[in-house]
C-alpha cells in the first residue's frame, strides 16, 4: 500500500467517524458541522474563483452574508436563515449588476448557504432527521461508489467528456439502481414508506448527486484547479469531497419545501418528506 493510499484511508476513517458522530448527535453539533462545511466551502468557492482579487468589496461583503447566516443556523433559527439567504442572494445579485461584476459572487453565496441550511434542515434535533440523513448518506454513497466500478467494468460512452473525461453513461445508470435498490432498503429499515413516490424521489437525489459532482468538475476546470483545497490529506478540499452530498441536500431540501407550501401538514419536516411520511 503506497503512503498516499494509507494517508487518504486514515483521513477518510477520522472524517467518516466526525460525520456520523455530529449525525449521531444531532442538535447544535450537527448544526455545528453543517456550519463548518458552509463556510469552508464559501472559502474554497471564493478561492477557486478568484473572488477576491475580482472585487475585494463584493467579497468582504459575501463573508459577512454568511457569517451572519451560520450564526442563525448556528442557534437553530432556520426559517429564518432562510429567508436571510434569499435576501443575500438577491443584494449580492443587485450588487454584481450595479458593479458589473462576476456571476460567481451570488453563485458563491447561494452555494454555501444552501449547503448549510440544507444539511441543518434535514437532520433537526429528531429522531425523524437522523433517520433521513443516513438514508440521504445511503443514497449518494451508493450513487458515487457504484457509479466509479459499474463505469470502469461496464465502460461506454461518456457521460461529459469535456468536464470530467472519466464519467461513463453506464456508471451513472448503475449508480442511479444501486441508489434506488439501497436506498429503499435504507427507507424501509428508517420505519418510511418504500413507495412509487419515495422510489422517484431516491432516483431524482441520486441524479442531483451526480449533477453536484459534475458542477464541481466544471468549476475546477474553468479555473485550472486540480482540487477545491488541500485541505484533507489525501483527498483535496471539502467541496471534492461534499459536492453531491449537497446537491442531493438542496434537491430534497427544495423539493420539500414545495410540498410543504402545497401540504395541509402544518408539522411538515424535510426528514419526513425523505422518508415518503408527509402527505403532499
């Protein structure tokens, strides 16, 4: 086993260990994690993009929107750090309008936000949220690692050569039944109904996934970057290693958040709506 090896499957065990204790946990030391990946992620989003050398005042701007974002996920005000994140998002795209400046500002901030807030909203402090985010762990672990061996087995066509050359067509599908078989088996352990609807949502979070591990790809490449940071020894930055989980987090997280608008539950939670439990 060569050193590289050793050192990524040490860090990979101390990081697996930290995330399911938090889960675990639940509470303010979720919400403590989910804080901590919002904001390295704004750091390395900022950092591959070059915001501050495009617009030190836009970037200053940015840290202090979530800032004040993590300190009200932080303390569990989540109903309204969520209607903090559409008010920076909307100020930070007024901004980039009046400054003609980059995209990449409000991108920025609604990326890191939304995998803050997401990621806090479906583990609450229940045991309906923990339930949810093993599930949700279920579906994009099955998705990513499937994917990899049904791509190199199976081969193919190229699901998008010119942003990451070595994603198959065939290891997303394999991917995406390994997600779906796994996952209601995850759902159907969790107490949650294995049903048509909680299939088609296990498929739409298994997809995300991979559109969150593609949209990195993309970004990492329009920059020249080879990984999002050096953060973890032997596997890059945080955003290498939680690009799908979020996306698979904002898709359930906004999708719920419709049904709920569209519920007669007053007591609708993100993790019940994994769970197939909220009526829509």
């Amino acid at each position: 086993m060569s050193e590289e090896l050793r050192l990524r499957i040490q860090s990979g065990i101390v990081m697996a260990a930290g995330v399911l204790l938090a889960t675990w946990l639940g509470g303010f030391a979720f919400r403590l994690l989910a804080v901590a990946i919002g904001l390295l992620v704004f750091w390395e989003w900022s950092t591959m993009t070059r915001l501050r050398e495009a617009d030190r005042v836009g970037f200053a701007l940015a840290w202090a929107s979530q800032a004040i974002l993590a300190v009200a996920i932080l303390f569990g005000f989540l109903s309204f750090a969520s209607a903090l994140l559409l008010a920076f998002t909307l100020l930070a795209v007024a901004y980039m309008a009046m400054r003609k400046g980059t995209g990449w500002l409000p991108g920025g901030v609604v990326y890191a936000g939304l995998s803050a807030l997401s990621l806090a909203s479906i583990r609450g402090s229940d045991g309906t949220g923990l339930k949810a985010m093993l599930v949700l762990f279920t579906i994009v672990w099955a998705t990513d690692i499937l994917a990899y061996f049904v791509g190199r087995a199976i081969g193919g066509p190229k699901l998008a050569p010119r942003i990451s050359p070595g994603k198959t067509w065939s290891g997303a599908a394999g991917g995406t039944a390994a997600a779906l078989v796994l996952g209601l088996l995850a759902v159907s352990l969790a107490g949650g109904s294995a049903n048509l609807h909680t299939g088609a949502l296990i498929v739409v979070l298994s997809v995300f996934s991979q559109v969150g591990d593609l949209f990195e790809s993309f970004i990492k490449r329009r920059f020249g970057v080879k990984d999002s940071s050096r953060l973890i020894p032997g596997h890059g930055g945080v955003m290498d290693r939680v690009d799908g989980l979020v996306f698979a987090c904002f898709a359930a997280f906004l999708l719920s958040s419709v049904a709920h608008a569209f519920s007669s539950c007053a007591q609708c939670s993100v993790g019940t709506f994994l769970l197939g439990l909220s009526p829509l």
